[in-house]
C-alpha cells in the first residue's frame, strides 16, 4: 500500500480527501502545518506528499523547498493543492520544487490521475 501525506490545515478538507484517497487503496498520514508535514515527511518517506499552499508555522511553498532541498526527501513527489490559485502561484509553486499542481475544491478523478502519473503507474 503507497502512503500519501497530506498537508492541510482545514480539518473538513483533511478529514474528507484523507477518506476518499483511503478508500482508493492509499494509506494517508496528515499534517497541520508546513513545518510538521516537513517533520513528518523525514521520518515516514511516504510516497507522495499533497501540500497546501497557505498554511500556518510554514507556507506550502518553503516546505516544498525544504524537502526538495533535503536528501532524504528530494526524491518524493509533490502535488501543490490551493484553493486560492492566483496568477504566478502555479510557476512559483514550480519554481519551489513541487512536480505537480492541482486547485480546491479537489476533483477527485483528476487528482488521481495526478498522482498516479506522479508514481509511475
């Protein structure tokens, strides 16, 4: 089974993708916060990492950095999810190391698809 960590903060969009990529086969580890999910990231090595842009203690985008930046974690996929996509976020979100980049509210099918890509199957 492949581990996803999803770093959200809003616990209802937490709570319900955890769910739904559950029931997709995936085991899911969660994180609040930028700085947790980096913690979390370096101590599970999931397989995949979903990261929120806005995000408190550290934005979406240093932890994208950090982990691209960090030998244990370079290699793990990214997927950017925002809810407040705005003009520049997508480049800056490449810019920062992620490997993709999805938008809020999550349309599960094309999300998956994402991932999927992102894991090589």
């Amino acid at each position: 089974m492949q581990t996803i960590l999803l770093v959200e903060d809003n616990e209802m969009n937490r709570d319900m993708l955890s769910r739904r990529l559950s029931r997709k086969g995936f085991q899911i580890i969660t994180a609040e916060d930028g700085k947790e999910g980096v913690d979390l990231a370096i101590r599970q090595r999931p397989d995949l990492i979903l990261m929120d842009l806005s995000l408190p203690v550290m934005d979406g985008w240093e932890a994208t950095r950090l982990l691209k930046n960090t030998d244990e974690t370079k290699h793990i996929p990214v997927i950017v999810l925002t809810a407040h996509a705005m003009a520049g976020d997508e480049a800056e979100a490449y810019r920062a190391g992620c490997d993709d980049f999805d938008t809020k509210p999550v349309v599960l099918e094309r999300l998956l698809e994402k991932i999927n890509t992102a894991l090589g199957q």
